[in-house]
C-alpha cells in the first residue's frame, strides 16, 4: 500500500552517517533508533559512488518499508526514483524545488533546509511537504553553517507557514523538549543517535522529550509505542 505522505510522523528524525557510526552499518543503526522510537529516516551518503548509495538503499528501504517508515533520500533525486524511495532532502544549493517536484511528482515527499521565515515562506509556497529548519544550532556534522537559527529563531518561521517543521543541528534529549514547545513537529538527529553506544536507550530519550512537549508521552508507555501519533 502507497504511504500517504499527508500523514507521516516527523517526532524523530534520523538522518545517518557511516563516519560519526562508532563502525556499526547504517542498518544496525536505524535497526536501533527504530527500536527506541524513529519515525522516519534518511539515507546521507556524501561519499558513496552511485551504484554503492543505491545497493545501500535497497537493503535500508527493505527494512524500513517493512515496517511501514518512511525513507527519504538525502539530495539525491535519482536515487529516489531508482529506490522508488519515499522522498527526498535538498538544500537550498541542490536541485531546485520546482524541477525537484516535476522530476518526483505529487506523491513524493520534499522536503526542503531553511534558515529564516523567508526561505521557509519560498518553500512552502513552492510546494516543500516539510521544512528542515538547519541549522538549530551549529553542529560539527555540518561545519559549513556558520549562523544558528536558536531555539528563539523557531517561532518566527513556524508563524510563517503552515507545513511541518523539522530542527536538525546538535538536536538530542537535552534540547528536543525546548524546541518542540518553540513549534517544531519535530527533530532531526545525527551524532545525537549515531555516535552513542547505547543508539536504542538514546533515541527512547529524544522521543520521550518530544512526546512530552507534544503532550503525548503517558506514564508507563513506552515512547516507541507512540509511533505514528500525530501532533
């Protein structure tokens, strides 16, 4: 069955990297922080050759689809059709959205980075399903962004549109609560998930904070059981 892109979970966003994954495959990782509450995951592969991302995607989107989470493509709109993957993630240096959108068609998911209302208001009006907001703070993942959005910059851009937003830039259990009351839908982790040894412990820790600024985190269910609530 098709996933019906108007109805995905952003709570917890894993995003991979091989290099910050302590020598575990992408697979063992997003097996975990599925296990500890991801609702949704994408595949970020800067250095791999075309036929190596696709090979790795196959193996991720079998797993995934399996169990009904989406899997988005970081910029790499050819990878996607190939995969048949669920979506993508460009910047504001990649593909441009509009030919973005001819390229994939109505069903895909695009989701696009934005650092001020007025990226955001472009996007939305260009037809993004979500923003990444990036970053929220910078982050050694991504040493090229020098300017920070701050859990202060959230309000403003969540006035300005309507669509889901999605902070990524050194987001984890100590400041997910925060930006999620700041009108995130959601935060999108790196290191904070892959780089810890226990990856299952430290995603149920992001999404309990999530779930809890949501309102949606009850005593004595577990925040991996809340997949798929929606805000």
């Amino acid at each position: 069955m098709a996933m019906n892109k108007d109805h995905v979970d952003y709570s917890l966003y894993l995003v991979t990297d091989r290099k910050l994954s302590l020598g575990r495959s992408n697979i063992e990782v997003i097996a975990a922080a599925v296990e500890g509450g991801a609702t949704i995951v994408q595949l970020r592969e800067k250095e791999l050759d075309t036929r190596a991302f696709y090979e790795e995607g196959l193996k991720v989107k079998a797993f995934l689809k399996a169990r009904h989470i989406p899997l988005i493509i970081n910029d790499r709109i050819d990878i996607v059709m190939a995969l048949d993957a669920d979506g993508v993630h460009i910047g504001q240096e990649d593909m441009p959205l509009d030919i973005a959108r001819r390229i994939l068609g109505p069903a895909k998911i695009i989701g696009v980075s934005a650092i001020n209302p007025q990226e955001a208001q472009a996007a939305e009006a260009g037809g993004a399903d979500y923003l990444g907001l990036s970053p929220i703070f910078v982050t050694t993942t991504k040493p090229e962004l020098t300017r920070q959005i701050g859990i202060e910059g959230i309000p403003a851009i969540r006035r300005s549109v309507r669509i889901p937003l999605v902070g990524i830039g050194s987001m984890n259990e100590t400041n997910a609560y925060e930006a999620i009351r700041a009108g995130l839908d959601g935060v999108a982790v790196i290191s904070g998930i892959v780089s810890r040894e226990n990856v299952t412990e430290a995603s149920r820790k992001i999404k309990k904070e999530v779930m809890r600024a949501k309102g949606l985190y009850l005593n004595g269910v577990a925040p991996g059981e809340l997949r798929g609530e929606q805000k």
